[in-house]
C-alpha cells in the first residue's frame, strides 16, 4: 500500500479524532478572499473535510481533490447536503484542471505531501489573477505541564523506532524525497518556531506570488489516555507499524500515560500561509 493511502484504512476514526481549527482562521480565510457564492474554491487533501464546512457555507462552490477512494467517499456522504460541493478521487500532482479558474485554493495538512516543486506551480496556474492560496496545517508540542508524561512516551518511542515503516505490505516510493527524509528521521516533535515560519513564507514567494501573509493560532488539546492512543492511531507511522506490533506499542503508550496522571496535553499552534497571484 502506498503510504499516503494509509489514512484510507482509518476514515471514520480520522474524522472523529483529528482536532479541529480555530474559527478565527477561517474568518480571517473567507474576510481575506472575499469569499461569497459568485467564487471557486479547490480544496487538496480534503481528508474527512475538517476544513470544509466553513467554506461551503459562504456559498461559494468547493470542488475537492482526495486520493483515497474511502475518504472521498465519506465527505461526498458527509457534504451530501451542499449542492456547491464536489469531490474528486485523484492525486494532485498528475489530475488536469482547467487553469486560471479558482478564486481559492487551500490545503489543510495535506500539502506536505505534494512535491513542492509540482504542487506550488500547479497551484499558481490554477489560480485566477489575485487569486489566494490558503495553507494551513497543525504544529502539535507538549504543553510543559505533561513533561513527565511525554518523557515516558519517548521511552517507549524509543523501544519501537526500528518498527516504523517496516510493514512490508507498506511503500513509500511514491512519498517525494523532501517529506520522505522528515518522516523516517523519527525527530520527535519540536516547540513551533516563528522564525522558521517566517522563512518558509518568504520562500513560498520564489514560485512566483506576489504577496504571502503568515498568521498563526494557538489552542490546548487536553486527552485522557484512551482518546490520545485513538488519535495516534489515525498517524501514518502508526498505521504503518505491523498489526500485532502496533497493537503493543498502543498498549504501551497507554499505560505510559495511564501511570503519569492519565492525560496528556498538547500545544496545537496553527500556522496560516495566504499567497496572492499576482
């Protein structure tokens, strides 16, 4: 299976545990654009669609890109009340759209997944003149208080780190090599870094927009022990494990948060990247 379909298997649980974003950031989207029902929208990686509603509100018509034919299927279910939705089973970087039609295109931590180098291009024609690009996508951290209770999880991390990717019934080739390397490093994750934001932003600019504005967003997810293995579960290097050593390390996971005060807490900053066609 490739990799990237994994979050197929797992439609029902994705949509049920993946947290949410803040609705400030998408009044500030929808306030940005201009959003209303004369507008088109594309949506990448639409997943379960936590990042739809929103949009299809304003009454603007969302067409959605998904290469999982099971995901596709729960948000075509999902949706089925908007008459301005639609939803494409196709990957990114190879379907044919009709240039210079959208008004908006965005991606909510999906766009990791693209080839930069075809993904931003591809986005640029799509666009209308003074069209926006809208990406967005979670930065999850410890909140310092659960510092015990991560510090157990590593542990156990740790003891399973030759596991990932190791399935065979798994393949990342078709995983670009960029996004590849930050996968099978298996760094934990680090404290979000503004700087580094900043940057990124300015580097999005080199494929020829005219203008990117970065904002970020802040909120605290607290999980007792059972909902946080539930979350992992839908996590790519979890899905990826071999069944019965997933099952143990879930196991694991459980028991590390379980004897440390039974929740562990999350720092979710939400970065927001609008980029204008010129």
């Amino acid at each position: 299976m490739d990799l990237r379909l994994t979050f197929n298997e797992v439609a029902s649980e994705y949509d049920r545990m993946r947290p949410l974003y803040v609705e400030e950031l998408f009044e500030d989207v929808i306030k940005y654009t201009d959003l209303d029902s004369s507008k088109n929208a594309l949506e990448i990686g639409i997943g379960t669609g936590q990042a739809t509603s929103p949009f299809l509100k304003t009454g603007c018509r969302v067409t959605a890109i998904e290469l999982g034919s099971k995901m596709a299927a729960f948000t075509k279910e999902k949706f089925s009340e908007f008459e301005n939705f639609d939803v494409i089973n196709d990957d990114f970087e190879s379907i044919i759209l009709e240039n210079n039609s959208y008004d908006l295109i965005y991606s909510a931590s999906a766009f990791q997944w693209i080839t930069p180098e075809i993904g931003y291009p591809k986005v640029y024609q799509l666009l209308k003149s003074g069209g926006v690009f809208a990406k967005f996508s979670h930065s999850l951290y410890q909140e310092e208080e659960f510092a015990a209770v991560a510090a157990a999880m590593d542990k156990v991390y740790d003891k399973y780190r030759n596991d990932f990717y190791t399935d065979p019934r798994i393949s990342l080739d078709k995983v670009h090599e960029g996004y590849k390397r930050v996968l099978i490093s298996m760094n934990p994750p680090t404290p979000h870094n503004k700087e580094r934001c900043l940057e990124h932003a300015n580097w999005i600019k080199e494929f020829g927009f005219s203008d990117v504005v970065y904002k970020c967003y802040h909120q605290t997810l607290i999980y007792d022990s059972e909902s946080y293995v539930s979350l992992i579960s839908t996590y790519c290097d979890q899905i990826a494990l071999p069944e019965s050593v997933r099952i143990q390390f879930a196991k694991e996971i459980k028991e590390a948060i379980d004897s440390n005060g039974g929740k562990f807490g999350l720092s979710d900053t939400i970065d927001l990247y609008l980029a204008i066609k010129s």
